[in-house]
C-alpha cells in the first residue's frame, strides 16, 4: 500500500531563516506531487504541483520553492521566510496513470514564522 | 472558471444527521470528492462520486450530486463525536486538471 511521510512535523523558525520541508511517497511510482498551503485551519492553496523529477509548476508567487530530486520526493524551501509564511504544510500525491485526480494527503508540517 | 463554495459552520447534536453542502461553478467536472481534517491532521479522502452519478452511499454516508444545480452535498448518519472535523469538498476537471477545492465546513457535534 501506498504512504506518504512529511517531516518535520512542526517547525519554529524566526523572520527570515531558510526553510526546507521534505515529503516523501512510498509504494507507488511516477507520482503527482503536490504542496498546498492552510492557513489557519482554512481552506487549502495550491502552492506547487509536479508532474516528474525536475518538473515543477507555481500556483502562485511567493516567498517560497520548491523541488524534485528524486521521483518520490518533494521538497519545500525558502532561502529567508517571512511571517506569512506560517502556516500547515501539506503534501499530496495522486497517480499519474488515472483520469482522475484523487489526491492522498500527508500528515502535514505545522510552521510558525517568529 | 473555478469556485467551490461551502458554508462554514455546522452544528448537529449526536445521533443526528449532519448534511453539509457544496456548490461549484464549473460544469465541466468529472469527479467530485469529499475529505475531512480532524485538527492538526492532512486530509482523508471520504469518498468520491463520478459526475454521471446522481449518489453514492458508503455506509453512513451518502453522497447526492445535482448536476443541473451544481450541488453536491454529503450526509454523515448517526453523526458520532468521532465526526466532528473539517469537510472539504473538491472538483476535477479535465480542463483544469487539478483538483479545486472548497472552502471547508467546520462540523461540530454536541452531546
């Protein structure tokens, strides 16, 4: 079955600190990968999707980046954070070869910006 | 374009049916989906229902979908304490082809 793993699980970082955030998947190849971003327990924004290693796209502009080394992991970064960047992070995968786009989430990273 | 709407709030006492509801806009979608968020948690996926699909029961819950109106909706029997969460529901469309989702609705079940 497949797993999805997301470390740290909660991060206290100060104004303008770099930040690297890894989401890793297991049991499943070629995976979409997803970072999404929840502030204050809301709705959920899109903030980088990947379809393949090296291949990232960018919802939104921002402070932040993100990664693909490896085809099951997913990384988010940013070289100096700001405090809107607190927030709950999530990462999510869905399988490529499907119509649809069922997306399986992580348990998430919990980031306060002080 | 692409807006799912949902009200925020919702407060059921135990034993109750809980209904909680959706709206989109774009009438292009495939696939509609419901997850919830306990606190402090990633989401899990509920269940999902095809668009050429009117509902689809999964023990408690049941899941209708009006085409025509744009409403999907999810109803939770015997709401349970266990319930109480975040609903969040979503939308694929092949045009987006991504996943769009609401805004949540907070479930709260009281004793």
């Amino acid at each position: 079955s497949q797993t999805i793993h997301q470390w740290p699980a909660t991060l206290v970082q100060p104004v303008g600190s770099p930040l690297s955030l890894e989401c890793t998947v297991e049991g499943t190849s070629n995976p979409n990968l997803y970072w999404y971003r929840q502030a204050a327990g809301r709705g959920l924004q899109l903030l980088f999707y990947s379809v393949g290693i090296g291949q990232i796209s960018s919802e939104v502009p921002q402070n932040l980046s993100a990664s693909r080394p490896q085809d099951r992991q997913f990384i988010l970064s940013s070289k100096k954070l700001l405090l809107s960047d607190s927030g709950f992070y999530l990462c999510a995968w869905s399988d490529r070869d499907t119509f649809t786009d069922t997306q399986y989430f992580g348990p998430g990273t919990r980031l306060t910006v002080l | 374009g692409e807006d799912v709407e949902q009200s925020l709030f919702l407060s059921v006492r135990e034993g109750d049916s809980s209904v909680i509801n959706c709206t989109y806009t774009d009438s292009s979608s495939t696939y509609l989906y419901w997850y919830k968020q306990e606190p402090g948690a990633g989401l899990q996926l509920l269940t999902y229902i095809f668009s050429n699909m009117d509902m689809k029961q999964d023990q408690r819950l049941t899941v209708l979908l009006n085409k025509k109106d744009k409403h999907l909706s999810l109803r939770i029997a015997d709401t349970q304490t266990g319930d109480s969460a975040i609903y969040f529901c979503a939308e694929f469309t092949g045009t987006a082809s991504k996943l769009t989702f609401g805004t949540g609705t907070r479930l709260q079940v009281t004793l």
